[in-house]
C-alpha cells in the first residue's frame, strides 16, 4: 500500500494550509477551489495525524491537527462554539492527547493517563483521536504495571483500528501481543505478532514488518526458541536493513554465545562514525571482551542486568559482580545509576564522584555528568529555578575538585524519586522516533515547510537485542546465560526521569516537545563542553545555565545598571554568608538593581545559555519533572516563551554561521 500522505495532490493542499494558516480569507480562497471542500483531504491528514501522535512526534502532530480544524471551520463555519460540533470534539481530542502523551513520554504515567482516560470515555469524538487515546492508554498502563487495565486498552484499540485501516490494526495487534506476553498469554501473543508481521508485509511496510518480526523474535527468545527467535530477528534485518537494533541483538545473542567473530561482524555496518549509543556500547563491549579485558561471562551478565527493573536485589547483584571487577567501568556506571534509581543518592553520588577523576570513554563521561546534575538538581529541588540550573551545570566541576578526597562509606538513604531511562517500546511502523522529526528549524518556522515525505524512521532506545541475516546459529554452551527479551523499566515509586542521547533528540527538539507537553521540572543537558541546565515551568523556560554562562554580574555591569564597587560589596557578602544565595537575589536586597534591570540581565542569561546548548550534537539528557512544591518562587520569574525564544537563538545561530 502506497502511503497516502506522498501523493502530489496531498502535499500540494497541505504545503499551501501551513503558507496561509493565518490568513482566514486565504484559506477560505483555497477550500474554495477543492472540489470537495478538502473533505477527502482530511481523511488523509488523519492517517497522517495517528501515525504522528504514535509515534510521539507531537510538533507534527499539532500542525496536522491545525489543518484539520482549518478545514472543520470552514464546512461548519457556525459551529464552532457549538458544545459538539465535528470542530469542537477535534480540538478538545487534540488537546487531551498532547498532554496526555507528553505526560506519559516524560514519564509521568498517572497524569497521562488520566488526560487520556477523558477522551476514551467521551461519548462523541473522531475515531482516529480515539484509537490513539485507547493506544496509548494501553502503553501507559501496561508501563504502570496494570496489565488488566492495559488489556482492556489494547483491546478497545484493536476494535476501532478496524474501522480505520491495516497500518492501525497492526499497531494494534502489536500492543496487543505486547501486554499478552506481559501476561504471560504467550500463545495469544504469538498469534498477534505474527499477525501484525502478516499484514505489514502485504501492506509494503517494510519498518513494520521490521518491528513485528523483532517484536516476535524478542518473545520467542525468552520462550528459549533460539532458532526460531533468531529467524525471526534475521526477518527483521532484511525487512530493514538500515535498521541497527536486529543487529545490535544478534550482537548480544553471538557473544552469549561465545562467537565473537560472529559478535563483531555483524555490527560492521552500522560502525562508520557517529555511531549510535547503542551500537557504539555493544562494540566497545565485544572488543573488551576479546582483548580479555573483560570476561565474557561478566560481559553477558552485564547485558542482562542492564535490562532489570532497578531493584535493591538488582542493585545487590550489580555490586558482587562489580567488586570483583573493578576495572569494568560501564558496570560501575550502571551501579550508580540503579543506585540513583531506588533513592540510595549519597552512595550513586560517591561513585559517580570517583568516576568523574577518571579519564572516560566520551559516552560514559556524558553519563556521569548527567548522574551528577540531576543529584545537584534534587539537591536544590525546593530553591528557585536559577539556583537549580546553576547547581546542575556546576555539578560536575565541583565533582571533580573534590576526586582526592577519601572514598566515602556508603550508607542507605530515604527513598527518593526514581530515575528511569527513556525505553520507548517498538511499536510496528509507528514507533516514537525522535530522530524522524522534521529538522529543528522547520519544526519551529513550519510556514516554512515544504518536504512532506516522511523520514525514515530509526530507534530510540532499543529494548531488544538484534541479528543480522545469513547468520549462522550458533552452538549453545553449556549453560548459557539468557537475555531478557523484554528490557521494560521498573514500576516507578513516585516520578521518573525521561532520559536520552542527543544523537537522537537534539536539544531544540527536546525544548520544544517539553514547551508542546507543557511540562514543569529541570532538563540537565551533557557534553563534551559540560553541564547545561534549563529549567521548564508549565512548557516556558524559567531559567538556563551552561558552562560558558555570562555571570550575572557581567550582565549588569554591561546595561550600566550596577557599577563595580557596587558588584564587588554585593559578591563579598554573598561569600561571607556561605548560604549559596544567588548574586541576583543579594542586589535586591541591598537594592543596588531594579527588578526590571535583573528580570533583563536573567532574560539574556538564559538566551546565551540556550544558544551555547543548541550546538551540542553529542552527550545525554535527562528531565525531571516536578511535583507540587518542589520549586520555590523566586525573587524575579522568567516566563520565557520557549518557541519564542528557540526562533531567536536558532536565526542568531545561522547568522552567525554563515
């Protein structure tokens, strides 16, 4: 099946909507001259619209929805403000599944849940938003570990997807077999996924043929099917050969296996440069192992402990193998983070401390600032927002001044909110794809949009682990050690931690789908340069801070607001009272600025912070969001329009680079 939204006819109406959205007798002018009024248009813009909200791209899918409704308006031009006009219910779906998948892709599953629960039980409203809402319930739950509550999602999903088309019935069927399996239904999931597989392949969806097969290669792996999982996962590769979780399984599966040539070869096409996170952890792996730097029976141990829910007992298991392993960096590091993940913070902080005196692989190094900024951002949760996004970009130079200081005796500490890495599930064809948004600028300029053909998609954060095809199945050992097929994160205790590379979500995008799911909590960004820093109020900016940040009282100095005598007694005193206030609420208090002076300086604080942060390609990110009274009002609050303010520090950029 061709995909609908490629046709000329589609993209010529939908490319002259963005251009003249704004403009209502324009668009009026436009749907005049559709023969149909562009009715059939909309029943395309609605495959369009699900295929976006599934896979969470939620920029793209607010501008479809926008055109939809520009259409709805102009044939029920006087239904507007009517309670349940065909225009009405689609805004109000839009808006319950915005915030409800936003919610559930940071990781706060209980509030997206309960957006999405509105629209499920709405009487009236589109199937297609609907379908969605009923999809993504069914994640969210099944994420929350309420499989019944999940299973009734799915199932709901599957009836409408009927009514839709192949693409949405194999979705279905694949988060259907998805939570059967969970349920330990494994027959009915079988069935399910090869279902999905099935009409994927009649369809001509090759990534979701893709998806299925290595959906179902992941199920039959912990069936201890090998040669058929491994069939299965090689299914897969050919489906989609630019794909690298087949191969990043396989990967795995040979070097549990012993077959570390085989191990090796497989990953060779996806190992030019830049490599992705998982590929380039996976290769590392291997090699350690050959060079014997590594055992491989700690290596497989590794694989498999890295996919376990983060549990004391996991945390336990972790420790006995990394004592006496010490030299094995990357478990170290996941040691600290599953520390981190069931609330011991003093411990997690004390190796991640250590670690950060260590010369460190790029990837391991961004992740130990991450540990270290999101520790500084709890530190600081219930301080203003510029004292937590300052803490957080200090964090891992502070961390590091302090590297020859004795090892510290780890104690337990009260349980604290968890962090939980960002393990987006793959869904057939409409997995989230962060990497298939459109690019930065179009996003944020979309009356400039003109391509409409959707990008391939690629993987976030694989769950699975992959094979290539024509490769040879291996002779078990003795006892080998499973891989989990389902690397699913734990149940969180209270919040979690919706983290990532920036390789695939850049900053700008991560920006402005925290501005679109109006989330509230502190975003901590690494690199190579350090620590960045911006914390969000309701989807607006509140505060930024990089390693390169003007002080703030440059900023003042340079608008002539404060001279420096002035500057200096306010900063001997800020030394003097040890209570890391910052330099800007001290000026208040003396009353040697105006508020609006500072509210200025902060403004140009944060846009510099943010312009240094859009450059980085490379490194990770984590958010964390807030709950009520975690923050502390501060003296001067930013409320900075973050699309606004992304427009002004991308033109500034491009500028700059020309």
């Amino acid at each position: 099946m061709d995909d609908p939204t490629t046709s000329e006819g589609y993209v010529a109406l939908r490319n002259a909507l963005i251009a003249i959205q704004d403009d209502v007798s324009a668009v009026h002018s436009v749907l005049s001259a559709v023969s149909d009024g562009g009715a059939g248009w909309v029943q395309t813009a609605y495959f369009e619209l699900r295929r976006a909200l599934v896979q969470g791209q939620l920029k793209k899918a607010e501008t479809v929805g926008r055109l939809i409704a520009l259409i709805l308006e102009f044939k029920n031009p006087d239904d507007v403000d009517v309670e349940l006009s065909e225009t009405r219910l689609h805004r109000e779906g839009m808006r319950s599944l915005e915030e409800g998948i936003g919610a559930i892709l940071a990781q706060d599953n209980l509030t997206g849940l309960s957006h999405l629960e509105a629209l499920t039980e709405a009487v009236y409203g589109p199937e297609s938003l609907r379908w969605v809402a009923w999809y993504w319930l069914a994640r969210g739950a099944s994420d929350e570990g309420n499989l019944e509550r999940a299973m009734k999602a799915s199932q709901e999903a599957l009836l409408l997807a009927k009514g839709l088309d192949d693409q949405a019935r194999a979705t279905s069927l694949c988060r259907l077999a998805d939570v059967e399996f969970l349920r330990t239904e494994y027959d009915g999931a079988l069935e399910h996924a090869t279902e999905a597989a099935s009409i994927f392949e009649k369809t001509g969806d090759r990534r979701g043929l893709a998806v299925a097969a290595l959906a179902l290669a992941r199920m039959l792996d912990k069936l201890d099917r090998d040669a058929d999982a491994l069939e299965a996962a090689r299914r897969a590769g050919e489906a989609d050969p630019d794909w690298e979780d087949p191969v990043v399984y396989l990967s795995q599966r040979a070097l549990a296996w012993g077959d570390l040539e085989e191990a090796e070869s497989v990953l060779e096409p996806f190992l030019s440069e830049p490599r992705s996170p998982e590929v380039d952890r996976q290769a590392r792996l291997v090699e350690a192992v050959r060079t014997e730097k590594v055992p491989r029976g700690v290596a497989v141990d590794f694989l498999k402990l890295r996919t376990q829910p983060a549990t004391d007992e996991t945390v336990e298991a972790i420790e006995v193998l990394w004592h006496e392993h010490r030299e094995f960096l990357e478990l170290r590091e996941l040691l600290a983070w599953n520390l981190v993940k069931v609330g011991r913070e003093e411990e997690a902080s004390a190796h991640f401390k250590e670690m950060a005196s260590q010369d460190l692989e790029p990837e391991i190094r961004a992740s130990v600032m991450l540990g270290l900024g999101c520790l500084a951002n709890r530190q600081f949760k219930h301080r203003q927002p510029g004292a937590r996004v300052h803490a957080a970009a200090e964090a891992f130079s502070r961390a590091s001044e302090e590297s020859s200081a004795a090892e510290r005796e780890f104690d337990d500490t009260d349980v604290t909110p968890e962090v939980v890495d960002v393990q987006v599930a793959l869904d057939a064809s409409f997995e989230f794809d962060p990497e298939a948004l459109d690019d930065a600028v179009d996003q944020l300029t979309i009356h400039e949009e003109t391509d409409l053909t959707p990008p391939p998609p690629k993987p976030v954060a694989p769950m699975i682990a992959a094979a290539t095809p024509g490769a040879p199945t291996p002779a078990p050992p003795s006892t080998p050690p499973p891989i989990p097929a389902d690397a699913r994160p734990a149940k969180p205790r209270s919040k979690a931690v919706f983290t990532g590379s920036l390789q695939l979500f850049a900053v700008p995008d991560l920006l402005d789908f925290l501005a679109t799911s109006r989330r509230t909590g502190t975003l901590v960004i690494t690199s190579e340069h350090g620590i960045g820093a911006v914390h969000m109020k309701d989807g607006f900016i509140a505060g930024a801070a990089a390693p390169n940040s003007t002080n703030m009282g440059d900023l003042l100095l340079k608008q002539e607001a404060l001279t420096e005598d002035r500057l200096r007694e306010a900063v001997e005193k800020q030394k003097a009272e040890g209570s890391n206030r910052l330099l800007g609420s001290i000026l208040l208090e003396l009353g040697m600025v105006e508020r609006e002076q500072l509210r200025k300086a902060l403004d140009q604080q944060a846009r510099g912070a943010l312009r240094e942060m859009v450059e980085w390609t490379s490194g990770r990110f984590a958010f964390e969001p807030d709950r009520n009274g975690d923050e502390a009002p501060g003296e001067i609050e930013l409320n900075l329009d973050t699309r606004g303010v992304l427009l002004d520090v991308l033109r500034a950029y491009d500028e700059a680079n020309k």
